[in-house]
C-alpha cells in the first residue's frame, strides 16, 4: 500500500484500515460528495450526528472509514 501524501497519520493508516473488513460502494453521480455527507467529517468530533463517523470512529486516525476527500483523488 502506496501513500503519497504528506500528513501525520499515512504511517499508521495501513495499519488501521488493514485488520477490518472492506466494502467498497459504487456509484455514478456525486459519488465523492454523497460518500463524504454519509461518513460525516474526518475528525469525529466534527462529524453530523447519525454519520458513520460519528457513530464508529473512535479518533481522527481510527475514523472507521476511508473516502476520497475529491473525484480526483477517487480515481
């Protein structure tokens, strides 16, 4: 696993998203922007309520789920 960017929690990522399972969604339209209202916002303190991340993730770097931040980055 490959990560090119340059923030704090790359090192520790594989390890975090590794041990689970994964469930990868499809979808056409707005996909990136839908993804990202469903899991709520990084930091699960900033998350909306009902949110993936507001109910699972245990910190910034254990947020239960990964999404793509842009369509860019999706690809």
């Amino acid at each position: 696993m490959k990560f090119t960017r340059n923030v704090p929690f790359t090192k520790t990522l594989p390890a975090i998203c590794l041990p689970g399972q994964s469930v990868p969604p499809f979808w056409k339209d707005n996909a990136v922007a839908d993804f990202r209202k469903l899991i709520g916002a990084t930091n699960p303190a900033n998350a909306e309520a009902g949110t993936i991340r507001r109910l699972f993730a245990r910190s910034i770097e254990a947020n239960a789920v990964h999404g793509s931040d842009s369509d860019e980055n999706a690809e």
